[in-house]
C-alpha cells in the first residue's frame, strides 16, 4: 500500500468491497511476447467462472500527442491491456484438459466519469473497455455487462480452478503465511535489483571493483554485470568464468543465476555461455587438463598441506612452462577477499592463475565484489591485499560502493545492525534504509541450559515456519559451529525432516551447514546453534556468529546455551 498509485488504491477499495465469493488479485506479473517480466494491476475471478484483467490509469495517461498520436510519455494503454490479457488467456488455457477460462479485459479510470471519459479523443472505438468511475460503484453490473457476449462459455463455475492452479491463484489457497513470505521475497528481490541500472550507465567500462557490506547487493550486481558480459551484443559471444572460493558458494550462485533469469528469454540464453565454478572445482579441472592426477586428502591436516603448498607449487611450475591454456573472455570474482592476491612466487597470487584462463588477459573484462571486514580472522590476512587487487584490475577501473543492506527485512537488519555494532563489525545501515526495507518478523532469541533443550527449542520453531507456511523445509538451513553437527546433540532429521549437508539437501530436506562454511550464502530461514553468548566469544568467533546471522532474509532464530557461554 505504501508504494501503490492512487488510483490503483482507489480501484482496490471498491473491488475489497465484493463478497467473498469473489477473488481479487493485486499486483501481479506476466511475460509478454518477448518472453519479458511484466507488472500488472489486477485480476478478477468471479464467483460463476470468468477472469477480468484490469489496467489502471489516472487522467494524465489519456492524453494524445499534438498531433493526435500515441508515444512517448503517452503510450497507448490499450496496447498494455492486450498484452495482460493475451499472456493470461495463453496462460491459463493453455492445458488439454476441456475446460477454457473466459477472459476479459478492462481499462479502469477511477478518477474519470463515463461520460467525460468517452469524450477523451483516445478512448473513441475502445468505450467497450473502459471501466469508468460509475462502473466500479457498480462493478457487479459492469462485470454482467462484459461476460454476457459469451452466452456458450459464460458461466462456468469449473473454469476457477484453471486460475486457482495458475501462478497468480495458488496464494488463495495457500496459509497466510506463505503468501507473507512470497511478498516479502518479492520486495527483497525488488530492491536489491534496484541497483542493476547503475550498470546501464557504464557500458563501455571494463573493469570493476564492487563492495559493500553482507546482504548490500554485491553478488547480485555482479551477477548482472556476467550477464551482460555474457550476452553481448557488439562481437561474439563471450564465455564468462565466475568465480567464488567454497563449494557451497558455488551451488549458491548457481541458483540465483537460475532465479535471475527464469523468465528471461535472452538472459536464459547468456547464463548458458557463464561458468560457475568454486576454487577447489576450477583447480581440479585445471589438473585434469594438465594430466596431472589430483589426489586431495580426506584429512583437516592433509588438505591444509595439499592445497596450501603442494597445489600453488604445481600450478605455478605449470603456468611458468606455458602449459595452462586459456578458455574463457571474462572474469568476475564473488566474496574476492577470499582469494589471495599473494601467493609463491606469482606476482599476482591466485590471480596470476585466473588471468592465464583468459584469451587476452590484458584486456579482458574483470570484475570482483568483496568485503575486507569479511576475510575470515584466523586466515592470513596479508595474503590478501586490496591494493594488489585494485593494480591488477588497473587505474581505470570502475569501483562501485554498495551502501545499505538489500537482503533482509526491516527488523533483521536493526538487529544486525546492534550486533555488529557491538562487535565492531562493518555494517552500518540508517533510519531511512531501514524503513525502505519491507516489515517482517522479530528475530527470535532464546537460551537453553544444554544443546540438547536447544535443539528441541529450535525444532519447535522449525514446524512452527513449516506449519505456518512462512518457510518449506529446503529454505530452512542450520548453521552450528562445529562441521560436525553431531557435536551439536544435532542427528539425521530435525523437525521431522530429513537434516543433510547443503550440498546434499534436495526437497523437503533441512540443510547444515558450519558458520566457517556459510560466507557468501542466504537462506529465507536460518537457525543459528552453539555460539553462546556474543559478549563472551573471541573476536574470530563474534565474526562467525555475525556472518552466520547475515545469512538470513525474512526469519532468524538463535539458540545459545548456559553450558555454551
């Protein structure tokens, strides 16, 4: 409501108004011929069968160019209404079961008697569409009036369950809950692609640097930015390689790849030329092209050895000898202050490595988003160097500051906020900001004298998001500790759901992960176990526990115990 027009709340009041037999759609989107995301008004279902598509227009819409054409700032709306209502129809009748949906069509000008409305030279030869300020008082007799030209397939009471399984009527009969938490993700989804046209502006530019706190947008502007690279159209098609450094990252950004593209026709065709890959995959498929077997270690020691100084050594020995062969045009790095900008000998650490898979590597589109405040305490961190990164990307390079969280609701970034504030974690959002984000649920606190009260505690919450609605068991995810959740009193199933490694969770699976492993992900639902009291942990845990939080988008629970503290 804070957001509508006014004249779309002016229809809304009337329309709230029909019985309850009747079902009223507000906000909605549709793609249009080229396979575009669209917005539209409204959508009615009558209580006998029969769907009205509605497109809302004040008086200012209406008006004709001088020379008595549409364009410009004056589209034709009726333009807009055919395209809702011819995706809608395809949409909807588009099944082989017998059954069809009359579908109809109408232009509301809410502001606008009849009578003055068809003197509007715009509206001569469409008086049949127009749904006039006296038709909306009467709306039952307006939707009589249109529904009555198809005597043979008007009325159909059978018809409403094509809509109610569509997309746009699921929500009817969905718990309150789920259809709370679709909205909520929707507006997330909406701000944080509020900094995509940044990128309009700068399309020449070749190089950018891309920070900001957890949860600010980062990954989703690069994300955009590989797309764009990826899909270009001024020379050949060019391969992206996108980079991040754990494994869970990888499946993370594989999926909001998917998201970001799922009703995008031309961005589809893009995201096939994007290679996501994780540190450890990309360096095993540069061993196996180097005929070189790759043999990591099962254990914490081993693989500390294995790719700590065995990996850089043989790489580095193949690169010097020339045997590294390029295979992508553009690079773009997520969470890069993850990535060492000094490793061995090389003079760009890791980067070396990835500049050697581009085919020119001195031109070549590079891109990284990072955080500094983010680098893991316990790690080196003079192995990673803003500088160094900033020469390799070059003088002209385009850095973008992302300023204020876009991830999560309103009360999760205040609490967020305070936490970090208390730690001295770099994560400042305003009073403004906050109120730009959508309203959501409290985060929840609770304290259990053992792991064990803990986790019953935190499975009650879990069916609670389940049982409401608010969240499925595969947008749940667990994060503890310790990688081995068992010393978390934690077992196979939580909640009554199955509880598997996020690399391993599939539907209405519960996902674990460890706070160590978590940077970079989100999740709509997160419940955070053993940290125990902020205020007693040392700094590389408050860090974690932070990281781990920052993780969540719309619920966050967390669990601390007496024996923890």
């Amino acid at each position: 409501m804070e957001r509508a027009d006014r004249s779309e709340e002016r229809v809304f009041r009337y329309l709230s108004s029909l019985p309850d037999d009747w079902l009223v759609v507000w906000g909605y989107r549709y793609q249009d011929s080229q396979c575009e995301t669209r917005e539209g008004d409204f959508l009615v279902l009558g209580p006998r069968g029969g769907l009205l598509v509605i497109e809302v227009k004040g008086y200012e819409h209406l008006m004709l160019n001088p020379d008595g054409s549409w364009g410009g700032v004056h589209d034709n709306p009726f333009q807009q209404l055919d395209a809702q209502w011819f995706s809608i129809i395809n949409a909807l009748n588009d099944r082989n079961s017998g059954l069809k949906m009359t579908v109809c069509r109408a232009l509301a000008l809410p502001n606008i008697q009849r009578k003055r409305a068809l003197d509007l030279p715009s509206l001569v030869g469409s008086e049949g569409l127009v749904l006039a300020q006296e038709d909306l008082f009467n709306f039952t007799e307006f939707w009589e009036q249109c529904f009555q030209r198809f005597p043979h397939f008007y009325p159909n009471a059978a018809s409403r369950k094509l809509f109610l399984q569509s997309s746009w009527g699921r929500g009817f009969s969905q718990p309150a809950g789920a259809v709370y938490s679709d909205y909520l993700d929707t507006e997330i989804d909406r701000l944080t692609r509020a900094r995509f046209p940044v990128l309009d502006h700068l399309p020449s530019y070749r190089r950018f640097a891309i920070t900001g706190a957890a949860g600010s947008g980062k990954t989703w502007l690069l994300i955009d930015l590989a797309l764009r690279w990826a899909g270009r159209d001024d020379g050949p098609s060019q391969r992206v390689l996108l980079l991040c450094y754990n494994k869970a990252l990888h499946q993370t950004l594989s999926e909001v790849l998917r998201r970001l593209v799922r009703n995008h026709k031309i961005a589809k065709q893009a995201a096939q030329r994007i290679e996501v890959r994780s540190w450890e995959s990309l360096v095993e498929e540069m061993y196996q092209q180097l005929e070189m077997p790759y043999r990591p270690p099962g254990d914490s020691a081993g693989k500390i050895r294995y790719f700590g100084e065995e990996v850089p050594a043989a790489l580095e020995l193949a690169l010097e000898e020339g045997r590294i062969a390029p295979r992508y045009d553009a690079l773009v790095v997520d969470e890069a202050q993850d990535h060492s900008t000094q490793a061995g000998t090389l003079h760009h650490g890791w980067w070396s490595l990835y500049l050697a898979l581009l085919h020119s590597p001195e031109e070549a589109q590079l891109a990284a988003a990072y955080d500094v405040g983010q680098r893991p305490s316990y790690w080196s961190n003079g192995d990673f160097e803003e500088a160094q990164l900033l020469q390799l990307l070059g003088a002209g390079a385009i850095r973008l500051h992302c300023p204020a969280p876009r991830r999560y609701t309103r009360q999760i970034a205040a609490w967020l906020a305070d936490v970090a504030a208390r730690v001295g974690f770099p994560f400042e959002v305003s009073d403004a900001e906050l109120a730009a984000l959508p309203h959501g649920f409290p985060v929840e606190l609770h304290e259990a004298p053992d792991d064990q009260d803990a986790i019953i505690a935190a499975e009650a919450v879990a069916i609670r998001w389940i049982e409401e609605g608010l969240a499925a068991p595969e947008e749940i995810l667990v994060i503890g500790v310790s990688n081995d959740r068992r010393k978390h009193a934690l077992g196979a199933t939580f909640a009554g759901h199955p509880l598997v490694e996020l690399s391993e969770r599939s539907s209405r699976q519960i996902a674990y992960i460890s706070g160590g492993r978590c940077k970079g992900l989100e999740s709509l639902a997160v419940i955070l176990i053993g940290f125990g009291d902020l205020n007693k942990l040392e700094p590389s845990y408050q860090q974690t526990f932070f990281l781990a939080a920052s993780r969540a988008r719309q619920h966050l629970a967390v669990f601390t115990t007496v024996a923890d503290q």
